[in-house]
C-alpha cells in the first residue's frame, strides 16, 4: 500500500484525491456504498457502525464512520457491512437476525449486524456483552427485544470463519506515519510537536469523538490537523502499586477493559460514558482537550488529585488536575503542548461517581459527581474530596463542603449538614438538559446516596442516609 492507500473490506482504496476532513460516512456513501448508514451524523445513533482495526492484537473495533475524518485512515483496515455476506450467504449475524425478525424498516440493521460481528469476532457477546455490544445502536420500530434475542442466539454459536476472524489471525503490525493533505499522523512524540511548530495553527486530533462532530458539519480546521492516534508513547498503560499511568491516547474502552476494579468511581463511571462506538475511540486526552463544563472525566481526576504530564517545544511540565481548567473551556494548557499522559494515585479510602442523565446510557451528564473520603479509626473524616461537573462552568471541586467535613465524625448529623451544603454550593444554570434547581438538588442527593451505598457498605456509617434525612426533618 503507498501511505494514502487503506483496505476497505480487503481491499487496496486509494484516499489521494480525498477530503482528509470528510468523514468516511460521506466517502463510503459517495461510492455507493450505502449499506452504512447516516442517522444522526453525531455519533449518537449507531447506524453508520463499521469495523476498525487496532493493530495491536489486532483487534476489531466499532466505530462510528460518521466521526472518522479520512485523514486518519492511510495504512489502517475498515470493514463495511457489504464485506460480511458471501455471495448469496448471509453472515450469520444477518442470519440471526431475519431468523428472530429483528428488522422491520432495517435503517439501523446494517449499524447492529456490524455491532455484533465485531463483538462476535471478538469473543464479547458473552453476559452482558450482548447488550454492551449495541448500547450505541438505536432502533426506532422493531424494538430490542428481538434484537437481544439474535444476539444471544450469536453468543453461543462458534465465531464465523468470516473476513474478520480471518484478518484477525493476521499480523499485529504498527501504523506507519501518513499524511493526507493537511491531516498529519506522526509516530512520534517529538514529530507532533516539530509538526505543531511548523503549523502553529494546527489542530491536536485524537479519537475525532468531538473533533469529528464539527468535521462531520462542515467545519473545516483553519490549520490542518495533527493526529495523535499513531503515537506509542500515547498508548502506554502502567499499572503500578501506588498510581496508575494512563497514556493521553489510550481509549476509553481499553481503560475500561484493563483499569476494571482498580478505580471504583471509574468503573462506576465509564459504563455511563457514551456508547461503545465512541469509547472504542474517544481519549483521556480529548476530554482533557475539550475542557467541557460536563465532560465526565475532569470530576474524577479531581477527586483523585490526578496529575497531568503536559510536553511542549520547550519540555515537559507536570500540572495537578486541581488547576488546569482555568475557566470556561479554558486550561492551563498551552496551545502548542499537548497531554501526554495522567498520573492517577491510588489511594484506598472510599470512593464513588455517579452521572445522572436525561437518559440513562449514551447520553451527556445533567451532573456528574465524583467523592472520595478517608476516615481514621475514630471515624472522623480524615480527607474529603468533592468533585462535581454540570453544576459551573468548569468542573469544579466543592471546598468548603470538603473543609466542612474535615475532622468530624462521619454521621448522620454530618452527613445531612454536608448534604445541605452541597445543595447551597453552586449556582448552576437552567438549560435544556436540567433547571438549575434539580442540579443543586442532585448535588446534596448524590452525596446522600454516597452515604447510604458506599461509606455504610464499608462500615463507616451506623444509620443510612435517608433515615438521617428523614429523622432531622421530622425533628
Ligand atoms: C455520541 C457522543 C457521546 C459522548 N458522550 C460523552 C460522555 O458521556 N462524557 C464525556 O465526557 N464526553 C462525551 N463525549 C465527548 C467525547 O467523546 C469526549 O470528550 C472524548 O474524551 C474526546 O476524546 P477524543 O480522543 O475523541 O478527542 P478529539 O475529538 O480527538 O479531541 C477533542 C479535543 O481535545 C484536543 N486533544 C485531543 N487529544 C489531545 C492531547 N493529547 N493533548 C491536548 N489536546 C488534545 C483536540 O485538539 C480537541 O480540541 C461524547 C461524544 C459523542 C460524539
Ligand atoms: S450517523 Fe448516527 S452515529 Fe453515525
Ligand atoms: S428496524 Fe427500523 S429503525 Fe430499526
């Protein structure tokens, strides 16, 4: 393959005429591939799902084509709904679902059989891999039920001898460097800083998850873009004794996968964070990027008194979580560094996050709260951390609540002081999501669910929460 070329369901394609910035929905459907479909072009609905390679493993991925520009492509592997039937046969995921009638309309169709072939590939449609494998698939007129039920069928039948299980088996070879138009992908650190130098306007992209939305409406970057998914340095996952190193460029899914049961405010987290499509993509780095007021991650590194390894032309620095975000999508960052990784300690003490949404999966938080406290043997809160995003305009940490806490006994007359406090904390605003009142309201609620579910659950508190709550109002 020459370094604009990638295999389209085995085959050589050649992106040299291509726009880096259009998503491969639009190029997949110019060609008249139109078994991918558009829904929502957001990234919401599933329907344009297709299978990427992640050459380490290899492994296969769903993503959504609607948010994948084509600069990122040279050199990787995309397979499409139209490479999985052969001839006449259809895949047996197709088979399964015309066998449990899960199509009506079939829109979405193409979007869940490529779902469940990927999971199917890949060994993940046992348990709740069913329903974790079409969490970002929407159907409108069949319902899900039928849907299910192909996919349990699929879960105990053997992985289809299919192109995907065949490449699978392949070579696990790293992504070379590339470069379409203005769409650059380096392989190393010190080549995407010189890149950024030489094109100070350019942009940091990662997973495209945010990029990819403005793309996907036309937006175009003024500078080009410098692509971070190529860089090993990025990738790295270290799991240590005493903190947890997460590489800028690792996945969510993949933190999902390999970080299950080190951090229980992120387990408790990320099964909440969009849907697997977009996690199979979407960063560490890109939330911290994005600096949104409700992006889920910024809470917990807060809580966690994370640290954040930042590289620029003239070195490297660290900067505390506590700090980088400086105002309103605005961070300490400086436009030519970029994230290298996030340390994470590992504390103990007891923790938890909670996101509360207009609806409970692949939805963006009305509050998201992230608590973390230690008692000494007396039972007096010994640290407090207090982190909540979608009550301000930066995720931010609730101080005087945590100073209020210091040194007294965890209690329920504590517990529903704190509670009140937290209520009274924020001046969040009313939008389309929530009205400022439920926000406040959720802020003291969540830590009195906190309470009742984690601190009693570890022995630290002699009466739940809600019966605190109840005997101080009837007092
Ligand atoms: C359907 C959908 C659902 C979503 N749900 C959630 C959700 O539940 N919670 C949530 O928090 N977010 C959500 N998001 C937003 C998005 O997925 C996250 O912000 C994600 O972490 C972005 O990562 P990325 O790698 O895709 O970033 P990109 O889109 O590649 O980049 C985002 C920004 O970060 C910058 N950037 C990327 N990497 C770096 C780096 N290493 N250093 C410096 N800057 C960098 C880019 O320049 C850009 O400004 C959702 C998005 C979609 C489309
Ligand atoms: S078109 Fe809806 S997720 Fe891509
Ligand atoms: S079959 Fe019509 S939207 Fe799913």
């Amino acid at each position: 393959m020459d370094d604009t070329t990638f295999l389209l369901n085995g085959e050589p394609r050649s992106l040299a005429a291509a726009d880096p910035n259009q998503s491969l929905l639009r190029w997949l459907r110019g060609l008249r591939l139109t078994g991918t479909k558009e829904g929502c072009g957001d990234g919401d609905c599933g329907a344009c799902t297709v299978a990427l390679l992640e050459p380490a493993g290899p492994h296969w991925r769903a993503v959504n084509a609607c948010l994948l520009p084509l600069g990122a492509l040279p050199g990787r592997e995309v397979w499409t709904v139209e490479g999985l039937a052969s001839g006449d046969r259809l895949h047996p995921v197709q088979q399964a679902l015309v066998d449990t009638a899960g199509s009506q309309c079939g829109y979405c169709t193409p979007g869940f059989v490529m779902s469940l072939a990927v999971a199917h590939a890949e060994g993940e449609l046992a348990g709740h891999g069913c329903d974790a494998a079409i969490e970002g698939n929407l159907c409108r007129c069949t319902g899900y039920r039928p849907i299910r039920k192909a996919a349990q069928r699929l879960a105990a039948e053997p992985v289809a001898e299919d192109g995907l299980a065949r490449r699978r088996q392949g070579p696990a070879a790293p992504l070379a460097g590339a470069c379409l138009g203005a769409f650059e992908s380096p392989t190393t650190l010190a080549d995407a800083l010189a890149a950024k130098v030489a094109r100070p306007q350019a942009q940091w992209i990662a997973g495209a998850t945010d990029v990819g939305v403005a793309l996907s409406r036309g937006e175009r970057p003024a500078g080009g873009s410098i692509a971070l998914d190529r860089i090993a340095e990025l990738q790295v996952l270290e799991i240590g004794a005493d903190a947890v190193r997460i590489g800028a460029g690792v996945p969510l899914a993949r933190l999902e996968r390999e970080l299950a049961g080190v951090f229980p405010a992120l387990d408790d987290l990320l099964p909440w964070f969009a849907a697997r499509q977009v996690k199979n993509r979407a960063t560490l780095g890109g939330n911290l990027g994005s600096a949104s007021p409700i992006g889920d991650l910024l809470p917990w590194l807060l809580a966690l008194d994370a640290v954040i390894e930042l590289a620029g032309p003239g070195g490297r620095r660290v900067q505390p979580a506590d700090g980088y975000i400086l105002g309103y999508r605005k961070t300490a960052r400086q436009d030519e560094e970029l994230v290298v990784a996030v340390r994470v300690p590992r504390h103990g003490g007891i923790e938890a996050g909670y996101k509360v949404a207009k609806r409970q999966a692949d939805d963006i938080s009305i509050v998201a709260a992230v608590y973390r406290i230690e008692l000494d043997d007396a039972r007096r809160v010994r640290l407090a951390r207090l982190a909540y995003g979608g009550v301000a305009a930066t995720p931010v940490r609730a101080r005087a609540v945590e100073d209020l806490l210091l040194g007294r006994e965890w209690n329920a007359d504590t517990i529903e002081t704190a509670a009140q406090s937290l209520e009274a904390a924020f001046t969040p605003l009313d939008d389309h999501r929530a009205s400022a009142a439920y926000r406040r309201a959720l802020c003291g609620e969540l830590f009195r669910r906190f309470a009742e579910e984690r601190v009693q659950r570890a022995g630290g508190a002699f009466l739940s929460a809600k019966d605190a709550k109840n005997a101080k109002e009837a007092s």
